[in-house]
C-alpha cells in the first residue's frame, strides 16, 4: 500500500511539473501575442522569461512608456503575479520591422520559430527551467544563456535545430 501511495505521489509530481511547464508557455505566448497586436510594442525588441507566477521582460524599447505598457500588459495576463522589468530606454533603439532587409513575412517566420524553440526548451525534461535566451534573425537560431554541462547545452541546441524553418543554430550558451 505504502509503494503505491508513493508511486501516484510521484507520478502526480511529473504531472504538476508537466502542468507548471505548460502554464509557462501559455503566459509566454500570449505576452507575446498580445505585444504583437499592439501599435506601440514590437515582440521581436523584447525578450520573455516566464518562471512560475514571474515574468522576466528584457530587450530595448525607444521609450520609457513602451517598457511601462509591456509591464503592464504581462502583469494583465491571468497567472502572473510579479513581472520583473529589465527592459532597458534606448531613444535610438532601432525597430525590428525597420530593418529593410527582412519582409514582414521573415519576421512573422522567425517569430514562430523563436516561439516553436522555446516552447520545446519548457516541454523538454533536461533542459526545462533554465535559462536559455532565444532569438531568431533569417531562419538562423541563437541560443545564449548559462547551464551547468555540456550535455544541457548539446541538448538545448539539437531541440533548435530539429525545429521546422531553423537553418542553422548559434549555440552561444556557456557551461557554468
């Protein structure tokens, strides 16, 4: 009786974990989503890290406001509690969609891609959690961030490039 008692509760843990990681992915993409439709924000200027109830917003906005309403959007999204702002004001900060050599198409392609990689990073048992940093540029995937072996940074790329429209992966994350 005992066994079995401790095989559900186990079992119950993987399913909260598995539970955890998909709320986080959730709240990511419609972040995301919701800055994508806004006039005033560009997803692809900023990054988002969801851990739990917190999200983490980093990247450059051109204005104090724009790093105010993309606070405040994620703080509106149901399941987030705290929002950690580390968007930094750029006035100079040059838009993603001014860059005259991506079409609107490109960007909307490497926005899914970036969305698909990290959907995977949190679905993925030995890499969920970390904290890996993912940015897409014309099918090319850039992974950055720090993990604690080789094996977790192999892992974090072969998920990259094993993802539809990735052409190649810039593995840039350091081994702690």
């Amino acid at each position: 009786m005992i066994a079995n008692l401790t095989l559900v509760g186990a079992t119950s843990a993987y399913a909260d974990d598995d539970n955890g990681r998909i709320t986080e992915a959730r709240i990511n993409g419609q972040i995301w989503g919701t800055y994508a439709v806004n006039t005033e924000l560009n997803p692809f200027d900023l990054d988002i890290d969801v851990s739990g109830d917190t999200v983490t917003l980093t990247g450059a906005v051109d204005h104090d406001a724009k790093s105010q309403l993309a606070e405040e959007i994620a703080l509106g999204i149901d399941g987030v509690n705290e929002v950690n702002n580390r968007i930094t004001v750029q006035p100079d900060s040059r838009r993603a969609e001014d860059d005259p050599e991506r079409s609107f198409g490109q960007l909307v392609s490497d926005a899914t891609t970036t969305a698909t990689v990290k959907s995977k990073l949190l679905m993925d048992d030995d890499v969920a959690g970390l904290e890996i940093d993912v940015t897409t540029k014309d099918d090319v995937v850039t992974l950055t961030g720090d993990v604690d072996s080789t094996m977790l940074s192999s892992r974090a790329r072969e998920l990259a490039s094993q993802t539809d429209g990735v052409d190649r992966v810039i593995n840039n994350i350091a081994v702690r």
